[in-house]
C-alpha cells in the first residue's frame, strides 16, 4: 500500500483555510482537512469553525479534549495532508516495548537511574518480552472484549498458550519443567514470583479490570489445586489441556450463603454406591461471583461433605466436568462480562470418586492454601493499575489548563497525586518485600508465615486503591466519570477497584485475619 506523501505548509498558507468548505487545522505540528469531517465531529461543526481553531494551531484545544490515541485511529489519521514547515511534532506514541518517562508512571527498578535488589537482567529481559506481547498481541482484543463483554478469542489464547503464559501465571513450579517460556526470554528453573509478578503488572499497566480476569484468571486459581493435591492420573486427564488453552478451568467456591466466610458452605457432596458396587460422588448446590465460570470446562469445587446418615463430614474439593446437571448464567456486575462471572448450579451431578482433590474431609485445608497466591496476584493487578492512574493524573494535570493556568499549578491537585503517589510506592515496597519472601520459602512455609501479611498486604493495597480511585475523579472531574475519552482509564478504576477489594476475600476479613495470625503467635511472656 503506498504512504501518501505530505507536504509542507507555513503557518500563513494554513490560516487561509478557515471557512466552512476549506477548513485546515494543526495539532501538534500535523496538518489536517477537517473540511469533509467538520458535519461530523461529535461536538458540531462550531468547535472546528470557532475563531481560535479554523486555520490555526489547536494543539492545545484538541489535548484539552482527547487523547493523543484520538490521532493514530485511521479515520482521522487520514485527514492529515501536511505538516508545519520548521516544526517536528512533540507527541510521539511509544514502542510495543517501551518505559514511560513519565515520573512514577513506572516501578522504581524500571526507572533510569535506580536501583533494585530484587531484580536481575533476566527479570529486565522478560519485563521487556511481556510488555512487547501485552501491548500487540493482548491489548487491542482486551480493549474490545472490555466494550463488548465476549470471552477472549481463540487466536489470542492459542498465542499465550505458547508463549506458556497460561503456564507461568500459576508461579514457579515443576509444572514449568521442559517449556519453552516466552520464547526462550527465561527457563524455567530461573523463573520466579518476581517473573510472575511482571506478567501481572503488564496486565495491571492496561486498566482494563474486566478483561484482566477474561485473560483466564479463573485458571489462576482454579488449577493449582489439582497441581497441588490432585492425583497423577487427574493430572495427566486435565493440566495438560488447559495449559494448552484447549479447556478452561475456575475455582468454584463461593456462594451466595457464605462469601469470605469458606466455612459456611453449603452445597453438598455425598458419596452414592451403583449398582455394581461402584461408587461416586453427587453434588448439590450453587455458587455465585465465579469468574470464568460462564465459559468454564472445568470447576475446582469446594463441597462439605455429607455422610449416608446425613452427618457433616468436614470438606472437600471436587473437580467437577461441565455436563448433565452442571448449569451456569451470568451475573451482571459493574466490570466487564469478558470476565465471564457466573451462577454455577449443580444438580445431583455424579462426579467419579477419582476426580476428588486431597483428602477427603481435608478440604479447607486445599481451599485456604490456594489464596495466598489468588490474594497475591490481585494485589500485584491492582497495584500497578494504581501507578498508571498515577501517569494519567501527572499527564492530565499538566495539559488541563483552568483559569488561565494548568491544573498542576493548583496547590489542591498537587497536595492529592503527592498522596497518590505515596500510596503508591508503598504499596510497591511492601509487595516487593513479601514477594522476596515468597521465592525463598516452600508452599508450606508460605502458608504458615505468609498467610496474615498478604492479608494484610490485600487489605492495603486494595485501600489505596480506593482512596487513589477517588483522587482521580476529582482531578479529571467530569472527565473522570465519563466511560469514553479523556478519563475513561480513571472512570473505569473508579467503578472496578471494588473488586480488588472483594475478589480473594473482603478487606475486613482479610485485616481481621492478619491480626488472628500475629495473635497466634504471640509469644506467652510477651508483656509491658
């Protein structure tokens, strides 16, 4: 396809074409015709014919009003005809791969001239390798999915699938062993939570909290325990698959009678003879708010367990197949149905005795241990969408011109990214000190020693969030509640951030256990 070519024009020749028919404006050093598009521009022709726009320089105005994004869309990019003799133009979209030089828009181990002890070459290598994959292969369908509400395509899953992204999400392990991992970027006896860490903070980076759990979050939490606990052979029948992208799996337990209280389960698990002796499983029940679950293959599902004479048995984590008795519907919620969130229904579904995950009457224990990670990765989304929040206030801040002055220049808004900011370097540090933690501890150990400070960490950094969603919205004003447009990033967190702080466990609930695990481990000859 041949490149049109592109004159030049001085500022005089341009300021000719300021009527209705021959209408010429510049942003940031373009020249566009807008002569056929005035009819059509959202806000009326008026804006474009106004005397300080037609045949003059509108950079400011049009960054007073859209996003350089606005510029690069093919119909409008084909409206440029020339650009401005003796200028260059100062707003330039980024590489795939590219760091913000925004201050703060990155981590500080990211930032030119810090230092980290925590990350190596392999860590910036594989940091570049996602951001490169996000931002071409996962962005443009997440940016649809988010407006639309369907489930990820096919394509893009079979693309993570082999760069073994469904893989890596779950953390270092042996499940890693023999793959080939973001083309070689890292092995995976070298991976770590720190790697892990990346992947989801290039999610995070995008601010699209819906899509971020389409990108099969349920498989985040959903799989470990049949990799944990799950037998060798349901392990050969199901982690093959779904690492391949070919089946999808959730984790099935809350309900609607017991949220983040796991202990008050009801549906029911009772184990039933055949008639040739044989036994099974049936499975009563219903739960709510699973994400995936609308497209899931699979349902990692906690059960209480119900004896022959009708007597509470303790718990257990079934793995359930999608089939007879087995129904799911959506649940509409303030974020994305990409998200695929469902009312899952089970009604006598006979599930074979094999399919059980763990010991039987042991399956508080499988639940409890699978959230420290869920918790982990949800804080690990939440904190670097909090810092591109952050980016788009510094960027807003200082392009918004109010009362004859940028809006950075209001001591208000300075005081509130000042705490934005703040909040967000903690929350980085904090997370970065358990994360160390996490590589150099076992699963057990984790549970044990970890399991108050994420909770902790959760209840933060979900906070934060919050707090951050809310500084936002002031500073982009209308902007910040408006879906489209300028603030659509800040509107979308505003109205998602919840999530974080219900996903994986309430926040109260999760303050209350950090205190409950230091309590247990107070030392009896600890007095004043």
């Amino acid at each position: 396809m041949s490149t049109k070519e592109l004159k030049q024009y001085t500022l005089e020749e341009i300021e000719k074409h300021n009527s209705p028919d021959d209408l010429w404006i510049i942003v940031d050093a373009k020249v566009y015709n807008v002569s056929r598009f005035a009819d059509l521009h959202p806000g009326g022709a008026a804006v474009l014919l106004a005397k300080s726009i037609a045949g003059k320089d509108a950079t400011d105005a049009f960054f007073g009003l859209h996003r350089h994004e606005v510029l690069r869309r093919p119909q409008y990019a084909r409206l440029q005809i020339g650009t401005l003799a003796g200028e260059t133009e100062l707003v330039k979209p980024l590489a795939a791969d590219a760091l913000s030089d925004v201050p703060y828009a990155e981590p500080t181990w990211l930032a030119s001239g810090f230092h980290s002890p925590y990350y190596t070459d392999s860590h910036r290598r594989f940091q570049k390798a996602v951001r490169k994959f996000v931002s071409e292969i996962l962005a443009p369908e997440m940016e649809q999915c988010e407006q639309n509400g369907k489930r990820i395509g096919q394509s893009v899953v079979d693309k993570m699938s082999e760069a073994n992204i469904h893989a890596m999400r779950l953390g270092p392990g042996k499940h890693l062993k023999g793959r080939t991992l973001m083309g070689g970027t890292v092995q995976p006896k070298e991976f770590d939570y720190f790697h892990d860490l990346i992947i989801s903070f290039e999610y995070g980076r995008l601010g699209l909290r819906g899509s971020m759990d389409g990108l099969l979050s349920g498989g985040v939490i959903g799989l470990p325990p049949v990799l944990n606990y799950g037998s060798a052979d349901l392990q050969a029948r199901i982690v093959p698959d779904v690492l391949a992208g070919k089946k999808f799996i959730c984790l099935a337990v809350s309900e609607a009678f017991a949220g983040s209280d796991v202990g008050g389960l009801q549906t029911t698990a009772t184990v039933v003879r055949d008639n040739a002796g044989g036994k099974h499983w049936v499975v009563n029940g219903t739960k709510k708010w699973i994400t995936n679950g609308v497209f899931a293959d699979y349902f990692t599902t906690g059960c209480r367990v119900e004896t022959e004479d009708g007597k509470d048995g303790g718990y257990v984590v079934l793995l359930i197949a999608r089939g007879e008795g087995v129904e799911t519907r959506p649940i509409k919620t303030s974020y994305s149905s990409t998200a695929g969130t469902a009312f899952v229904m089970f009604d006598n579904v006979k599930v074979p005795m094999e399919n059980t995950i763990g010991k039987v009457g042991d399956g508080m224990r499988v639940i409890l241990s699978n959230f420290n990670h869920e918790r982990w990765m949800i804080v690990c989304q939440s904190a670097r969408t909090q810092r591109l929040i952050v980016e788009e206030c510094l960027k807003w801040a200082n392009q918004r011109i109010v009362f004859g002055k940028p809006l950075i220049s209001q001591a208000v808004v300075r005081s509130k990214i000042a705490n934005m900011i703040a909040r967000v370097e903690a929350c980085q540090g904090w997370l970065e000190s358990i994360t160390h933690e996490m590589n150099n501890m076992t699963h057990e150990e984790q549970s044990d020693k970890l399991a108050g400070q994420i909770a902790l960490l959760k209840q933060f950094i979900t906070r934060c969030g919050r707090e951050i969603a809310e500084d936002a919205t002031q500073i982009f004003g209308g902007r910040g509640i408006t879906m489209s447009g300028m603030g659509r990033l800040i509107e979308n967190f505003h109205r998602t951030s919840p999530f974080d702080a219900i996903l994986g466990g309430a926040e109260d609930v999760m303050g209350d256990l950090g205190v409950r695990q230091a309590v247990k481990k107070m030392p009896k000859g600890a007095k004043l």
